[in-house]
C-alpha cells in the first residue's frame, strides 16, 4: 500500500511541476519544446517493447502493444512536426538568396 502512495504522490508532484515549466513557456516556443521532446521520447519504445514482450499474461501483451503503437505515434509526430518546422527556415533562406 506504501509503494501506491509514493507513486501516486510522485505521479501529483510531476503533473505540478510539468504544468509549471509549460506554463512559463513563451507561447512561440510551445511547438519547438514539444516536437523535441515528443521526438526524444522514443525510450518510451523500448520500455513498450520490454513490456510487450515479457509474457507475463495475455493482458500485459495486449497493454504493451498498445503502448508500442501511442510511442511510435508519439515518436514519429514529433519528427513530422520537428522536420516541418525546419522545412520553414530553409524556405526563408532559399527566398532571401533569390
């Protein structure tokens, strides 16, 4: 019962600071920060995949791929929206040289 209450705890204190970091965030760098970090969070894949793969019940597979499946999405939006961002500044510098 202990172990709930630290990770419940934990769980409250991260959506806390989590909120107060985002919230002091210009407005402008609110898509750079989560495309980066989104892109990061690939280590969340081999966590999935570790789940995924245990075997512990038909349940614990199930809940592993999905989580496999929301990394990945997770994963590949952030490159999608990282790599889009990019594409704007070379476009500015192809215009400016012409």
């Amino acid at each position: 019962m202990e172990g709930i209450l630290v990770s419940l705890y934990v769980f409250v204190l991260a959506i806390f600071v989590g909120f107060e970091l985002i919230t002091k965030v210009p407005p402008l760098l609110h898509t750079p920060l989560m495309s980066g970090s989104n892109a990061i969070s690939g280590i969340t894949i081999v966590g999935a995949l570790i789940s995924a793969g245990a075997g512990h019940s038909q349940l614990a597979k199930i809940l592993g791929l999905l989580a496999v499946i929301t990394a990945t999405i997770n994963v590949v939006g952030g490159y999608m929206v990282t790599d889009s961002m990019l594409g704007m500044f070379k476009k500015d510098k192809q215009q400016k040289k012409n």
